[in-house]
C-alpha cells in the first residue's frame, strides 16, 4: 500500500524549533519530489516546501524562506522539514505530499499524508 | 504569491453538471500547462483530480474533467452526486486556490 506517515508535530512556543518528518511507503521513494504543504485551521491549502528526487532542486514559500529547511533520506524513505524561529501563523496542519515526478515542476501531488498538526503558542 | 481566484462556493442538485473556476495570470496558469486539481473532504487529506489541465489520475471518476482558457482554468463534474459534496482546490507552480465548497442539493 502506498502510504505517507507524518510525525513531530506538537505545540510549541514562539521563536522556537520543530522538526518534521514523513515516513513514505509502497513505492519507490527517490523516483520522486516530494513536498510540504500545510493548513491552517478552517483555511485553504499553502504549499511550503519541495525538494527533487536527488535532492538537487528545493524550493521554499517566501512565508518560511529562511526559517524552514526540507531534506531527504533515500536511503531511509524519509522527508524531513526543520522549522526554526516558529510563529503563530505557522499553526497549522502539515502534510507530506508525493510528487507525480521526480522534479519540483510541474507540480501535482498524488499522495498526501493524513498530517501533523503543529501550534504554536504561548 | 497571491492565491489563485476561485468562487467561494458553487451547488448543484443530483445528475446535473457543475463548472468551478479557477483565474490566475499569464505568470502561472495562463503561461503552463501545469495545472491540477484537489477534492478534499471534511478532515480528510486533498485527493488529486486532475493533473496537466486535463490528465485525470488512475481510479478518479471520468465525471471529472477539467479545461483551460487563457489565464482561467475550469473544473466541471458532471452528473452530480452527494459524494462529490467537498472542497475543491486548483493549483498551479505550487500556488493553491482559495478554495470552493460544493454543495449538493
């Protein structure tokens, strides 16, 4: 089955640190880009973060350039996303999503992790 | 990058044919063809509809389609069904739309 299993989140004061990751599953992990994107609750969708199959090409969302960092472990079938310097308006749920290809562009995500759920507040 | 521009909701009853819309500019959905499309329901995670304007992905009805025109791309589910009744998302070089609720009568 393919699957992708977030984890970290939590609740967690302003200015401080949080490390993601997503657990993927039944397919071949480093065929693809893979991507971040959260929800604000009662909100819309915001892409955050992409990175490419070889990790070569890694794209951030001009709210979280330079505060958020995304990797990846091929070997481990993992995607990560550290979070420094959070801020209440980074309250949201996180997803893992799965690209269609191997590059940032063009963009469709055919996989999406049920999420984790990051506060932040004091 | 602001938003892609979507009506806030859209209804229907049962078996009739619905079109959401989505507008951008020729930066995005007027100048690619990488434009896609998400159904979400409540505290459910998006699904993927469409891909590439047009492309529907493998076990999505063929109720789904979508088009485009200029900077506007469009999503028509016909035959309308009480499942369809969810939040749809466009998106375009990872820009989402601001979402529309589908509402079936």
């Amino acid at each position: 089955e393919v699957q992708l299993v977030e984890s970290g989140g939590g609740l967690v004061q302003p200015g401080r640190s949080l490390r993601l990751s997503c657990a993927a599953s039944g397919f071949i992990f480093d065929d693809y880009a893979m991507h971040w994107v959260r929800q604000a609750p009662g909100k819309g969708l915001e892409w955050v973060s992409g990175i490419s199959w070889n990790s070569g090409s890694i794209g951030y969302a001009d709210s979280v350039k330079g505060r958020f960092t995304i990797s990846r472990d091929n070997a481990k079938n993992s995607l990560y996303l550290q979070m420094n310097s959070l801020r209440a308006d980074d309250t949201a749920l996180y997803y893992c999503a799965k690209d269609t290809t191997e590059w940032l562009l063009p963009d469709a995500f055919d996989i999406w992790g049920q999420g984790t759920m990051v506060t932040v507040s004091s | 990058q602001s938003a892609l521009t979507q009506p806030a909701s859209v209804s229907g009853s049962p078996g009739q044919s619905i079109t959401i819309s989505c507008t951008g500019t020729s930066s995005d959905i007027g100048g690619y063809n990488s434009v896609s499309w998400y159904q979400q329901h409540p505290g459910k995670a998006p699904k993927l509809m469409i891909y590439e304007v047009t492309n529907r992905p493998s076990g999505v009805s063929n109720r789904f389609s979508g088009s485009k025109s200029g900077n506007t791309a469009s999503l028509t589910i016909s035959g309308l069904q009480a499942e369809d009744e969810a939040d749809y998302y466009c998106s375009s070089l990872r820009v989402f739309g601001t979402g529309t609720k589908v509402t079936v009568l």
